[in-house]
C-alpha cells in the first residue's frame, strides 16, 4: 500500500517519542492530524501499513492502540534490560549498529529515501525547540534504517530506540532552549546523506560513526 513517506515517518516518531506503553490507546485522529500537521487520508493510509507491521491495532468503537494487542513480553524484556543498561552503553551499541546501517542505506536508499532524508535534515536545521528536533533527529536516523532496504535491521534499530528511551539518561547536558545555528549535528548529518546519495558505503559508514561519537562525547564526557 502506499503512503505518503512524509506522514508515515512523522506518525512513526510520534509514537517513539511518546514513551506509549503497549496497549495503550493513541490520540483521537482529529487530534493527531492536527498535531501532525497531515490529512486524516494520510493518516488512515499510514495506520495501514503500521497495523501490517504490527506496530499497532485498531478496534472499531474503541479506537487506535499501540503494539499488536500482544506484546507486553517484548516491553517488559526491554524494560529489565534497561534496569542494567547504561547510557554510554546505549551510544556504545548504537555506535557499532548504526554505521552499518548507514553503509547498507547507501547502497540501497532510493531517490525517495533520499528525498524524505533531506527534506528531514532541512527541518531539523529550522527547529525552535530541542523537543523538536530530537523528534526529527530520531526521524532521520529511523529513515536511514529503513532505506537499507532489510526488514530485520530496522527491527534491529527499533529494539535499540526502543532500549534508548527506556533508559534513564537524567541531565546529562547543559542545553538552550533549542539548538544553536551552529550545532555540529547539521553539518554530521548533510555529510552522512552527501554520502548515501553518492553511494559511497564506506564514507556514509565512518562519517556515521564519527557523529556519533561527537554525540557520545557531547552527552557523556570522558
């Protein structure tokens, strides 16, 4: 079924944003569309396809909800491993997974893929709160998983950003009110995308992993 790639990542975010509970019931759909900034078409069609996948499940009278109806045993495995799980071990595993990602993406991102990519990193350069861009920060790293093309890595990246919100990070930085012009994430990520675009694996590789070691660094220093 097609979509339009734009609402469907943003409906995607939201939910990964909204630290939802499975089975939990989402937001009247008048009342995301508006949040969303997408058609209730839009939004229909993408709960379509995330219904597929199992990220969520509808019951007519009720409402929209999140997880497939059966799924408490995943977010209680995730939540025990998160109770010993560290942030800088988060940025650990998302250091050795995400470079790889980024690498398979350039050899398999398409012109659309590489257009929505864009299209997100224009947005995250124009937000006017850190809230915001971190949502289409994690956008961006989520659109670069699926443009690999491989069903069990973005599986693999969403167990990960699922640990990621789970675990506790407290205040580990000193921050404004939203991110300076000059925040080292825009160019990172320009480059990272300058390199999926060229079909250049090996570079969009080491340019992911030197961001997000810039990240780890700037989150937890040494």
């Amino acid at each position: 079924m097609e979509t339009d790639d734009g609402a469907l990542v943003q409906l995607r975010a939201f939910i990964a944003q909204s630290d939802f509970v499975p089975n939990e019931r989402l937001p009247a759909e008048r009342q995301l569309c508006e949040n969303l900034g997408i058609s209730r078409s839009e939004l229909r069609k993408a709960f379509s396809i995330l219904e597929a996948e199992g990220a969520i499940w509808r019951h007519v009278g009720r409402g929209t909800f999140v997880g497939n109806g059966n799924d408490e045993s995943l977010a209680m495995s995730v939540a025990n491993v998160a109770k010993h799980t560290s942030p800088r071990d988060v940025m650990s595993a998302r250091i050795i997974l995400e470079p790889q990602l980024a690498r398979e993406a350039a050899y398999n991102a398409t012109a659309q893929d590489v257009e929505s990519l864009r299209r997100i990193a224009r947005k995250s350069q124009q937000t006017n709160s850190w809230r915001e861009y971190e949502t289409l920060d994690n956008q961006l790293h989520w659109l670069i998983a699926k443009s690999t093309q491989n069903n069990a890595l973005l599986a693999l990246f969403d167990l990960l950003n699922s640990l990621r919100r789970t675990v506790a990070w407290g205040r580990l930085r000193q921050r404004r009110d939203h991110p300076p012009a000059t925040h080292h994430s825009f160019a990172e990520h320009d480059n990272i995308l300058d390199a999926i675009d060229n079909r250049d694996g090996e570079l969009a590789q080491k340019l992911m992993r030197k961001h997000l070691e810039t990240v780890l660094a700037g989150l937890i220093p040494s």
